[in-house]
C-alpha cells in the first residue's frame, strides 16, 4: 500500500501552553500512532520571537529577527504522519486536534 506523508500544524497564540492533561493526552496519542505505523516525526517549536529570517536570494545572505509573518496565532508544533489516504489523515488530524485541544492544518507533502 502506498502511503503519503501530511503535516500536521499545530495553530495556538502561545508557547509552551498545554496543561498537565494535554501533555498527558498528546503523550497517549503519540504513542498509540507510533504503534499503528503512522508515525514519521513530531515536535513543539519555541516562541516566533526566537526566530530567524533567512534570505539568501541575493549576492548575500540577509538575516532578519523574526518572526517572518506578525500574527495572533502560530505554529506551535507538528506531527508528520504515514496515512494511506486523505480519510485516515483526517482523522488523525481530527484526533490530534482532539488530544492537544488545539485547531490544527493538515496539508499533504508534494509527491516527487
């Protein structure tokens, strides 16, 4: 069976917010994709703030203090995920959006 790989972002207005339960649900949910194959990668990301801009379309590289876009909400984490189709990858994104109670986007990684 082929399998397609989808992103996962998590979207929140701040860093570091999940509550003891969250952080327990997520703990849970990770382990139980793990075990039915899905899993590829995951992690939470540290405040825009700390980012770096990096341009490197000119005669030299340009770095700017991020973060790249001013906005409410950001990507605080991610999971990367096996699915066989877009239907499963949905309900992991649903169960994902579920156990860290946050909304997340799922987008598809382009096949090459």
């Amino acid at each position: 069976m082929i399998q397609m790989q989808y992103l996962i972002s998590v979207i929140d207005d701040r860093t570091g917010s999940a509550t003891e339960d969250e952080m327990a649900a997520i703990d849970a949910f990770n382990d139980r994709v793990q075990a039915d194959g899905h899993w590829v990668f995951a992690g939470g990301l540290a405040d825009p703030t700390t980012s770096t801009v990096v341009d490197n379309r000119g005669d030299q590289a340009l770095f700017t203090d991020g973060p790249f876009l001013e906005s409410k909400e950001w990507v605080a984490g991610f999971w990367v995920f096996d699915a066989p189709d877009l239907d499963v990858a949905l309900q992991l994104a649903a169960e994902g959006s579920k156990h860290c109670n946050r909304r997340v986007e799922l987008r598809p990684f382009l096949v090459v």
